[in-house]
C-alpha cells in the first residue's frame, strides 16, 4: 500500500471526509511549490470545516421541512416597488432573531411572502438556529390530532423546541374556540423566547374578527403584534 493509499485510509477511520476529497489538489498545490507546510495543513483544516458546516447546514434545512426550499438568491426585488427591499435585506442577517423578536410579512397572494419567509428560514438556517416550516393549518390539525389521541403535549413542544417557528397563510378562515386556546398557548410561550414568522393575506387588524372570543384574540395580537417587525 502506497503512503497515499495508507493516509486515504487514516483519513476515512478519522471520518475527515472533507480533507479526503480536497487531499489531490493540495498536494499538487504542495508538490508545485505553491504551498508551505503550515499553509498545506491549514488548508485542509479549513477543507473539513467547509464540509462540516455545509453538512450541519444539510442537516438544519431537511430538519425545517421546508415544503420547498428558497432563498434570497432567487427572489426578484425588482418585481415590485412596494417590496421594502432594504428593510428585508437587513431582516436577513437575523440579528432580530438575536432579540427573540418576531416578524410579520402581510400582502396580497403572488406578492412573495412565502418565498421570503422561507428564504428567511435558510437564512436563519445559515446562520446555525434550528428552523421549523409549517402551513398554520397543519399545526392546527396536528394539535387537534393531539387533543383525540392524549399526545398534545408532546406535538405542542414540538412547535417550541426550534428558535425560529415559520407559520405559513395564517388567519386564512375562522378559527375554532380550541384552535384559538391553542395559538394562543402557542404565542404566549414562545414570543420573547424565541422568534415566530408569520405570513398572511390580511393584515393583523382584520384577524380580530376571525377569533371566537374577542378577549382571547386581544392577547394573542397585543402578544405577537406587539413584539414583531
């Protein structure tokens, strides 16, 4: 076995995935006299960081169930002049969510409030916090899932666990009493602890009368209106 062969398989038993691919070109690099020894070593650390990070990343995103995956890379800013560009831009260092603060992202169907809240979501990813995607209906029937079957206190902690929870078309239809009570625990746990984005077609004002109990959705609005970009 050549003292390749034989560093190839120190490298796998070491599980150095990204050295191992990189390992040709830096030697090559070395061997053409590019390369010192101590850069030759630094750039193979810094080869295993990059498919660590990327995997870690891989590993954020599939964990987001984003039902698909965008990012700001592939948004058209110049679609609409009633975007506010700069203000989303600067949302997507995700230094609000440093401050556990929220973000609501209301307009018309086919403006691209999904498109950014996932894109955000990537960002975020990105940036190491742990992202969970979701319809807001499907939580709803998940949780509803939960009161029939005994487990709603396991599905509930499921929604509080990541730092940044995306709700997708929220206040779409009326919401039930039961539905109520449980965005509201939902709100109520989670804004200043961590971050929810909430898209939706209405603005905040017009999901009062969505709400069975006008006192239930005054706390839930005051709760994440009052805390949110």
């Amino acid at each position: 076995m050549t003292a390749f062969h034989q560093l190839e398989q120190k490298l796998k038993l070491l599980k150095l995935g990204g050295m191992l691919t990189t390992i040709e070109q830096r030697i090559h690099q070395a061997e053409d006299g590019h390369l010192g020894y101590l850069d030759f070593l630094e750039l193979l650390l810094e080869d295993e960081i990059e498919r660590r990070s990327d995997h870690h990343l891989s590993l954020r995103i599939a964990r987001a169930r984003f039902d698909q995956v965008q990012t700001f890379e592939e948004f058209d800013f110049g679609a609409d002049a009633s975007i506010p560009t700069q203000q989303i831009r600067d949302l997507a260092s995700c230094r609000f969510l440093e401050r556990h603060a929220s973000l609501i992202i209301c307009g018309p169907v086919g403006a691209g409030k999904t498109h950014i809240a996932r894109a955000l979501g990537v960002e975020a990813c990105r940036h190491g916090y742990p992202v969970l995607f979701t319809k807001t209906a499907r939580l709803l029937r998940d949780l509803a899932g939960g009161h029939a079957d005994g487990s709603w206190e396991q599905r509930f902690h499921a929604y509080l666990r990541p730092d940044v929870l995306i709700l997708d078309d929220f206040a779409m239809q009326e919401f039930t009493s039961s539905q109520a009570e449980d965005l509201y625990q939902l709100v109520d746990e989670r804004v200043g602890r961590s971050s929810l984005i909430v898209t939706s077609n209405r603005s905040p004002q017009d999901w009062y009368p969505l709400f069975p109990n006008p006192v239930l959705a005054e706390s839930i609005l005051d709760r994440l209106a009052g805390a949110a970009h």
